[in-house]
C-alpha cells in the first residue's frame, strides 16, 4: 500500500466530531467514491490535485473536457493557462 507524505482529515456531514484520518491515496479515493455527490475542499490543491489526477489516470478512469461525456470512472477539471488546478 503506499503512502503520502501526509495524512488526511475528513470531516463528514458537517460534524466535527466525525473525523477520519488516514494516510493513503487509496483510502482517500474510496471514501470519495462513498460520498456520492459530495463537495470536497482542499488546504492546497495545487499539491493534493496532482496526486488525486495520477491516481486517476493510472486506475482506469478517463480525463473528460464536456459534461455530456460523465459516466462511471471518467473525471473533470478546472485547470488555468498556468496549470494551476482550481
């Protein structure tokens, strides 16, 4: 199982006394699939973004660029003309 370089706290439902720490890309990415419709806010994106979009890239899912084209295991981002993840 790898590692980040941090851990993870999620707070759930609004609930601070509902938070859950792990410390891998993996648990991060099925607690998301759990959180059906869910908004997700980041500290740094910048750097979080670039692990979350390799870990999609390299287990199946598909970059979209049109909203037509949502389906299971497909991903869209806001990207700017500097690259950075917004």
């Amino acid at each position: 199982m790898k590692r980040t370089c941090g851990h993870g706290q999620y707070v759930k439902y609004g609930n601070c006394e509902n938070i859950i720490i792990n410390n891998t890309i993996e648990s991060f990415m099925q607690f998301c699939k759990k959180e059906n419709n869910a908004t997700f806010y980041f500290h740094n994106l910048k750097f979080d973004g670039e692990f979350i979009i390799y870990y999609l890239l390299t287990h199946n899912f598909r970059h979209i660029t049109d909203k037509s084209e949502i389906e299971e295991n497909t991903f869209m981002t806001i990207i700017n003309d500097t690259r950075t993840i917004l």
